[in-house]
C-alpha cells in the first residue's frame, strides 16, 4: 500500500529557534554561576558553618549531574520541546524557593531544583538537530554547547554588580524572570520535534545511574573536607564503583536501556566524552584563580586589589570570545572537520595557561587570558556535540549528548575539587584568615595545564575524516551520519533520485518514514543523485523524496534484512515498488 508524509523539511523552521535555545542554555548558565560572587559569605548569610554553606553548592552540581542524561533520554521518547519547557520550570521553581528564605534546609532544596535545569543543553542540542537544516546545524551547536560558558561568563560582573548593591535573595528573583522569559519564549517560537525513540523509560537504570553518581560525585565535592584518605570519601568511592559496575551490566541486557553503553564504547562516543571532562577541568580553573587573584588586596604583594564588579568585568570576555566564536567554529569544521577543531581549541587553550603562568601581575593581563581561553575552550566546546551527532542515530541525540554533558560536570566538580584542595593547602593563614598565595595559582595553571595535555592525547584516537571522493561525514549533519552508518552496514535503501528529464537531483531530501508516520532517518542526495539510508529494524517503510523545484513522491517498500534498490523519480505523483 502507498502511503504519503507531511514530513516537514527542516528549513522552515523559525529563524528565532536557535537564539531561542541559546538563551535557555544561557539562562542554565546563569543559574551556575549566580553564588560566585557571594561564596565567601555564605556562612554568614545562612548562619552556618562554612563547611555546611558549601552543599548550598554541591547540591546543585549533584542534581544537575543525575538530571542531565535522565532528561535528554525523556525528551527523545516524549519530546525534546516538552523536557526543556519542563526542566525550566523546575529551575523557576527552585529559584524562588531560594529568594523566599535564608533557611540553609530551603536554600539547599532551592538548589537541588535548579540543578535539574541543565537538561536544557542536550535537550536544545537535539531540537537543533531535528529542526534545522544541514548548512544551519553546525554553528547553531556550537553556540547551544558553548552556551554554558557564555552565560556563566556573562553572568559574573551582572552578579557581582546586583550582591554588591541589593540583597542578595535579588539574584534569585532574577535568575526566576530570566527562567520564565525563557519558557514563554520556547512555547511560541520552538516547535516540538517529531523524532521519538523506541521503548520506554528505563526507571531501573535511572535510579542506578542516579545513586552511582551521587556516591562518586559527593567525595570530590566534600573530599577536601573528609580528608581524601578517610574512610568516608574511600568508602563512598567503593560504593560508587559497585554501583556503577552493577548498573553496567543490567544495561547491557536491557532492549531499551537508559544509556546505550555499546553506542557509548564507540571510540568516536567514547573518546570525546573522555576528552570532555578534560575540557571541564580546564574550564573551571580560570574561574576559580582570576577572581580570587584579582580581588585579593594589593599589600598581600600579588594581589591585583579590584572590586567584585571590576573583577567580573575582566572575566566577563571569558564567555563574550566563546560566543564570537561559534561561527569560526563552523567554517573551520565545515572544512576540516570537528576533531580538527577540537585539537585546535585544546592547543589554544593550553597557550592560555602557558602564557598566563607570567601573566598575573596586571589586571589587563587577566584580560588577555580570558580571551584566549574563551577562544580555545569555545573551539572545544563546540566540536563535543558534533563529534557526539556524527556518531549516533537521530533517536539517541538527546541522551548521548545529556552524557556528554555529565561527562564535562564531571570534570568541573573534579576541577573544583582538585583546585579548591591545592588552593587551600597553599594558602597564608594571615590574622586567622586563609589567603590563596601565588604559588597555589600557579600550580593550578599547571593542573589546567596537564588536563589539556591528556585532552589532546584523548582527541587524537577519534576517528578522522574518510579520505575518499564519497561525500565526506560531516559530524553536525543528521543526513551525512545517516549515510555513513548505511554505507558501513550494508543493508537499507539505496538508489538515486532523478527528475523529469531523467537527471540527477543533487541535494534533494530523502526521508525514511516507518509504518506509524514517523522519521526513521533522512539522508541527502549525492552530486550524481545517489541516496542511502539505514534502517533501524526489519518492516515496512516508506521513502520520500523532495527538492526545490519538484512535486514531492512517496515510494513504499518493504526492508527484509538486505540493502534494497529503490530509485525515486521526481516527475511522478507517487509509485508503489513491491518488495
């Protein structure tokens, strides 16, 4: 039987989309860094102790890691669109209850709520993916996953500004508006997408993924605290690893697991979210030492005596250079590639830390190397989801890129766990104060350093461009992946898409659309009209064909485990090719 698709082609989504979901991920950002200004007074404000004022931190570090992966896996079976307009109001909510009270109870359960808003980087990464079209995607990703660094860059000096002259509840009621600003603006410009995984959700996995986390999270937040050989932090490790171990196996038998692991050991998958909690570690570092080296007075002989706005306004081009360069991400990785650029980013990144190991003296020298980081970690941050895209099916994008993200939490709790310890080892006690002296800025650099070094090495085992005349994978591009994965397996749909006159039409859409009216994959014509498509499962399929200039056609065919020939003339109204 011939059946017919409304499939929507990508182009006509809103020109607003991507500047929409770069808001979100920026107001997610916001939400992070909103306490940084206040952190050394916290105790104060809570009254409580120092080493309790901190959950106020930890909390949301946590919640936001076992949130990350469990949202994008909701969102790619009940919509990407649903779980970001959910995950925000989650944030608002939080947001609130922390501007409602003073509580360190209510503040850490305010906390915990707005944790759960970082779901919104891998969820936009997915909308973007599904929506937009080929020569869109790749810098509309790079701005989403460089989004996190941009806002927390942006929100530094907005903060310092607000605690410094308001009550500091006011950073919550700021952080709520800019929560709902974002949500009103999802619901009229964001169309949900029409991309569902199959199965259902793995709650198992979720609450075993959840609790592995939380026992290996919690000791590197609160190692410093325990003492890193203490029975506590080691035993919770041990937890971890069982946990974890425990959990592996049980997704490994699952149909439908929550984190495809075998998708996972990919070397593409697997290197880049190793690499990715390297560029964590090196993220973090900088926002740790620059302020605290420039707010430190200047009779301690190092330090730069700035205010807390000054010093925000100096790190604040951290986050402007990352957002400049997402577009230079997308001309160099539509030319060589996303792991090209990736290597690119972390070898400017470690120039950023060479250089500013002799660059602390000055406040203008704080400036020269925010940019340069911002430029090197906006390079590597934008290359982690098209690395991630180019190596999974469309129907797993939400979950290996909420991995992905968890990958790079993980390496800023691990970053600001490891800093805080060598921080606070090599301080001066001065009047019963601890300083943070030059010598424990320095090391840091070096740590920030070394993780760039094993980041490198990491980025260079993944898999590089194919160098044959086919059409080269481009790794922002759904269609390119989806050629790729048929021309490895063998076994899908395969033929060409003529025109009237019997010539090939380059760059014509090709959908596969299975029995429920749903995408099941799309692919791009080739220069001389040829098409391939993967299939997920044995069935019936149907493949449509369209391209400017052409009436649409629908072709019905039915996959039986073998690649099958079906050549699509754009003349005709339609035809059925039997099985």
């Amino acid at each position: 039987m011939t059946q017919t698709t409304t499939d929507r082609p990508a182009g006509r989504a809103s020109g607003a989309l991507v500047p929409v979901l770069a808001f979100a991920g920026i107001v997610v950002a916001v939400m992070q860094t909103l306490l940084v200004p206040v952190i050394k007074d916290l105790p104060q404000l809570l009254d409580t102790a120092p080493s309790n004022a901190t959950w106020v931190l930890t909390s949301t570090l946590l919640s936001g890691a076992v949130a990350t992966p469990i949202m994008g896996r909701l969102g790619d079976l009940y919509g990407k669109r649903r779980m970001l307009i959910l995950s925000l109001a989650v944030m608002v909510v939080g947001a609130l209850v922390s501007a409602l009270t003073s509580d360190l109870l209510l503040m850490i359960i305010g906390r915990t709520l707005q944790g759960f808003a970082m779901g919104a980087i891998p969820l936009g990464i997915g909308l973007m993916r599904d929506m937009l079209p080929r020569e869109k995607l790749g810098s509309a990703m790079a701005l989403m996953s460089s989004s996190i660094g941009v806002g927390g860059g942006l929100a530094l000096p907005a903060a310092a500004l607000v605690a410094q002259h308001s009550d500091w509840h006011a950073l919550f009621y700021g952080a709520a508006g800019l929560g709902v600003l974002a949500i009103a603006l999802t619901l009229l410009v964001v169309p949900e997408s029409p991309m569902r995984a199959e199965g259902s959700f793995d709650l198992p996995g979720a609450i075993g993924l959840s609790t592995g986390l939380v026992l290996f999270l919690l000791p590197i937040t609160k190692g410093s605290d325990w003492g890193w050989a203490s029975g506590t932090t080691l035993g919770l490790f041990g937890a971890s690893a069982v946990v974890l171990v425990l959990w592996g196996v049980m997704e490994l038998r699952l149909k439908a697991p929550l984190v495809d692991l075998r998708t996972t050991a990919r070397p593409a998958v697997l290197f880049t979210n190793l690499a990715s909690i390297m560029v964590g570690v090196s993220f973090y570092v900088v926002s740790l030492v620059l302020p605290q080296l420039l707010q430190l007075p200047k009779s301690t002989g190092y330090g730069l005596g700035q205010s807390m706005v000054v010093a925000g306004l100096l790190v604040a081009p951290l986050g402007l250079t990352m957002m400049v360069t997402a577009p230079v991400y997308a001309r160099l990785s539509a030319k060589y590639g996303p792991k090209v650029t990736l290597i690119l980013g972390l070898l400017i990144i470690a120039i950023g830390y060479g250089a500013g190991l002799g660059l602390m003296s000055a406040a203008w020298q704080s400036l020269v190397i925010s940019v340069l980081l911002g430029a090197g970690i906006g390079l590597a941050y934008s290359s982690l989801p098209a690395l991630i895209v180019g190596a999974v099916p469309a129907s797993e994008t939400g979950a290996a890129n909420g991995l992905n993200t968890l990958m790079r939490s993980i390496g800023t709790s691990v970053s600001s766990a490891v800093i805080g310890m060598v921080l606070a080892n090599t301080a001066n006690n001065v009047g019963g104060v601890e300083i943070p002296t030059m010598h424990g800025f320095r090391l840091s650099f070096l740590i920030a350093t070394g993780a760039v070094a094993v980041g490198l090495l990491l980025a260079l085992f993944l898999p590089g461009r194919r160098p044959s005349g086919k059409p080269q994978l481009r790794a922002s591009s759904e269609e390119d992946a989806a050629l790729e994965r048929a021309e490895r397996v063998l076994r899908g749909f395969r033929g060409r898409v003529l025109a009237a006159d019997g010539a090939p039409v380059a760059r014509a859409t090709v959908t596969l659309i299975d029995r429920r009216g749903r995408r099941a994959g799309a692919t791009l014509s080739a220069e001389d009209g040829s098409y391939a498509l993967a299939v997920p499962a044995q069935g019936s399929y149907v493949v449509a064909a369209r391209a400017a200039g052409h009436g649409p056609l629908a072709s019905s065919a039915t996959h039986a485990g073998d690649e099958r020939p079906v050549d699509l003339d754009l003349s005709l109204p339609g035809e059925t090719v039997s099985a």
